[in-house]
C-alpha cells in the first residue's frame, strides 16, 4: 500500500491588501482582471493577470432525499455575485464574491515559486498567509487501493490530441449536513455548495492544463448531492474502509456515463484500519469500470488530493514509485509531503515528467477506448428528452425539497392562477405563518406541464410539448371553489342554473353541465 503525507503550514500571516486594479470591462464580473496583492511580511505587491472562468452552471444537478430524486440546472442555483477566475501560468486560482458591493476574493495565488492564500476578512480586509507545505491542506496520508496490471504501450503521438476528462461529482449526505449546518436554508446550502465545488473543480483543472504535453483538461458534466445516508448509495454504508468505498462505487457507476466519477465526503476515510486516509482511487481506470475516486473533504484546498487521486486513476505511480524522479521535489504525485521549503513548495502545484509520462502511457494504451476524445456526459440538451423531472414530481413535493421544514405545499398566486407559464420562472411555497413565500432560483422542473400540450423545459420557459397533456388553459388549476360536488349535484337536479361566477369557480367540475 503506496501512501502519500501531506501537511500545511502558513508561514506568515498578514492582514492585506487584495484590490483590482484594472478590468476588461465594466461588469459585475468581467471577463479579465487584473488584482495587485500586497505579499505578508514585506511592502511589496504584486500584480496578477486572472481570466474568468465558465461555472458548471450548464450541468444537471441532482438531489436525492429519502429515494426521491430531483434533477435541475446548476443555473438555478448559481448565484449572481459569484465568479470564479484563474490565472493557468501561474497556478493562480480565485473566487469573487460581491457583498455589499465589495469583492470579498478568496483562492491561491503563485508568485516567484511561493503559494500564498487569500480569504476576507470583516467588510473589507483579507488575509494573505505564505505557505511553505503542500497546498492539499491535509495532514493526513493518502492511500493508493490497488494498482492496474501494466499494459502494453501504444507508441503514438499524444501531442497532438486534447484530452478532456468529464468528470461527474458525488457529493454525499455529509456534506450536505455540514453546508445545511452553516446556512439556514436549503436553497442557500445549494448555492453555497455550487460556489465551493466551482473553485475546487477550477483548481482541478488548472492543474492538468499546466501539463502542456499531453493536453489534459478537466470539465464537470454532472452532480448528484444525497441529503440523507439512505441516499449515499454509492458509499458502503456506514463503512469507512476505502476499498470497500471504491467498490461500492465501482457497482453504483454501472450504466451510467462520465470519464470519472469523483466523490466527496465528510467521512473519516481509513485505509487497511487507520484513520490517516483521506483519499483513494484505483490506478488507471479512467474510461473502464473502476474509474472511480473517493476524497475527504477538508476545505477549499481539496482540489489538491482530487487532482492527486484523478492521476492515480489517469496511470499515474507515486514519484519515486519505480521511476527516476526525486520525491524530495515535492511534486503532486509525490509520495510524502512532510517539510516544504520555499524552492520546493511551486513544485506541489504541479506534475512531475514521471507522472507526466505515466500519465501519457496510459492515454497511449486506451487505443479506441479512450473516452476522453469526445464528449460523452450529458448536456442540458440532450436532457430535455431524457430527465423530466416534472412528468412525476408534483410541485408539492418541489417545495418540500426546497424547504424540508415548511409545510411542503405549492402556493399558488393570482398571477399564477392566470397565467400557468408563470411556474417555468418561478414558484411559490406555503410558509408555516400562512401564505405564500417564494424561493430564490425554485421554479417548476424540467416537464412540468405548464399549458395545453406544454411543458416548463430548460431554459425556465413554457414550451409546446407532444408528450405534455392536453389541458384546457381557462381551467388549468381546476376548481378553485370548495363546494363544486354540491354546485354539481344542485345543477344536475335542477336546483339552481350555471353562473358565470358558478362556471369559474368551478370550471372542472362544471365542464360538461355548464
């Protein structure tokens, strides 16, 4: 069993000053800035170029409770105010947060081969703190389950090809306790949730795009987060042993598509009885059955241990693991962290030509199958046809995932009422005082019929639909009166005759008699 220990340690902490000096444009968030950083210890700051980067606001993200299972567009729960940007050169990876309208920056950011790490402090101060260790913020070690059999070498160019591994995240019902323990709500937990994986994902791949040769890029394709243990069905239960993890993993994968599936936990992880494993994954397994890794979650700096065990599952052995390459250097595939100096610590950023060229032995011998060439998870287009959310979750049950407290119940509005397409932007839930409150992002999902042969699709709008039901649109809602059996039955016996306000009321109830 091959480990890897992995410590951190600021080496100066101070309060200073992160300001953006100039940007591409005038936006809320520009597309370029550029942010001077005032470095601890000394006067000295320096500037660094950042570009905006695309938030997996375009994947579907599903939540499961209880076995029920709701899937929707990371869109709807991405917050306006957040961004994330990067600068691939120097291994600089930040997230913006407007508050109050200030930018409250948080991240990594290299210069001259030191890391240093950003976070707000108060309305307008940050904290800037130089570290000498590794940046995985891990004191723990990390275990490698099993090694692949070694395969025979393909001798082709990988140069020439770019290499995208679509990764699917599984987030597990720790996690999301430890989210719904900080923010009061579920809608914000979400949010929050989207914000902390975006940068964790941004430092995932920024890594792998510092490689050069072979390109390898990193994309997120999908997301599943469980509120409850019953719905981590990909853990093994209360199990904490990684290997057993990763096989409950390996069966959970079956029929189901993505280059890797990464997890997450908030489970103290052990490996072969001890506690000390805060990651696993199977070497080489990327685009076969064992494509799997599991990582303790320990903050924002977990990009490293994820990025570490993902090489471990593109082929990658340890530094000094039967190659030439120092483990001294400090290295992401190095097999100690231990003591990091100054000249050593950029290394920990980066991938040595050792994992490098196992990395690239492994994309060589995957011939026809590698699946990394081509697009294979699923996009939000290709979703419309296959994940109709709506075809079997009433609104009801919409609200109660959203707000697990309240009382679980649409509310529907007068402006609802008269228009139905209204449900595709928006929706309302009961409130325990009494009354309607809304949701910020909850809308009706995907399929949810919102007209006469009309569903709510992707893009929050009330689209013709073959599938939908027909529906009379003046009675969509139905009865809105109470007492419409016995307006019936006085119609039927000839009691009382049909009125307008009797055939609105009643409209459902009334159709054929009226």
């Amino acid at each position: 069993m091959r480990q890897i220990v992995l410590f951190l340690l600021g080496l100066a902490v101070a309060q200073a000053s992160v300001t953006v000096t100039r940007t591409s444009s005038n936006e809320l968030h520009p597309s370029a800035m550029e942010m001077e950083v005032q470095l601890p210890s000394s006067n000295k700051k320096v500037r660094i170029p950042l570009n905006k980067t695309q938030d997996f606001e375009n994947v579907p993200v599903t939540v499961t409770e209880n076995g029920l299972s709701m899937t929707f567009s990371a869109r709807q729960i991405h917050h306006p105010s957040h961004a994330h940007y990067r600068d691939i050169e120097s291994k600089s990876v930040i997230s913006v947060r407007h508050v109050n309208g200030k930018r409250r920056i948080s991240g990594h950011v290299m210069h001259e081969g030191t890391s240093y790490f950003l976070e707000p402090l108060g309305d307008a101060d940050h904290q800037v703190t130089m570290n000498a260790l590794n940046p995985h913020d891990l004191a723990k070690k990390v275990n490698v389950a099993r090694d692949i059999e070694s395969r025979k070498k393909r001798q082709t160019n990988t140069a020439s090809t770019n290499y995208k591994v679509e990764i699917y995240l599984l987030i597990d019902s720790r996690v999301w306790s430890a989210f719904k323990s900080i923010y009061s709500t579920d809608s914000a937990a979400l949010t929050e949730l989207h914000f902390y994986y975006t940068h964790i994902l941004n430092g995932i791949d920024t890594s792998y795009r510092n490689i050069g040769s072979p390109s390898i890029s990193v994309s997120c394709i999908g997301m599943t987060i469980s509120k409850t243990l019953a719905d981590d069905k990909w853990m093994a239960g209360e199990d904490t042993e990684g290997s057993n993890i990763l096989s409950a993993m390996k069966n959970y994968i079956v029929g189901k598509t993505a280059d890797h599936f990464m997890a997450f936990t908030r489970m103290d992880i052990t490996g072969g009885g001890s506690s000390s494993v805060c990651g696993m994954a199977y070497v080489g397994g990327v685009c076969r059955n064992i494509r799997v890794s599991i990582n303790e979650d320990q903050g924002l700096q977990s990009w490293g241990t994820a990025a570490h065990e993902l090489a471990h599952n593109l082929g990658s052995h340890h530094d000094a693991s039967g190659n030439t390459c120092s483990s001294g250097a400090k290295n992401l595939m190095s097999p100690s962290g231990g003591m990091y100096n100054l000249a050593n610590v950029a290394n920990s950023y980066r991938f040595s030509s050792c994992s490098v060229s196992y990395m690239s032995a492994y994309l060589n011998s995957l011939g026809s199958t590698n699946c990394m060439t081509s697009d294979q998870g699923s996009r939000l287009s290709e979703l419309t046809s296959n994940t109709r959310e709506g075809t079997r979750l009433t609104l009801d049950q919409v609200c109660r995932f959203f707000q697990p407290n309240g009382p679980g119940k649409f509310y529907l509005t007068t402006d609802t009422f008269n228009n139905p397409a209204s449900i595709c932007a928006m929706i309302y839930c009961a409130s325990s005082t009494g009354g309607g409150t809304s949701v910020s992002g909850l809308r009706a999902p995907v399929g949810t019929p919102c007209g006469n042969k009309k569903s709510c699709n992707w893009n929050g709008e009330c689209s013709a639909d073959e599938s939908a039901p027909a529906a009379d649109d003046s009675c969509f809602w139905g009865d809105s009166w109470s007492n419409c059996a016995d307006w019936k039955m006085y119609i039927e016996k000839g009691w009382t005759s049909c009125t307008d306000s009797a055939k609105e009321g009643c409209c459902r109830s009334l159709a054929t008699l009226c």
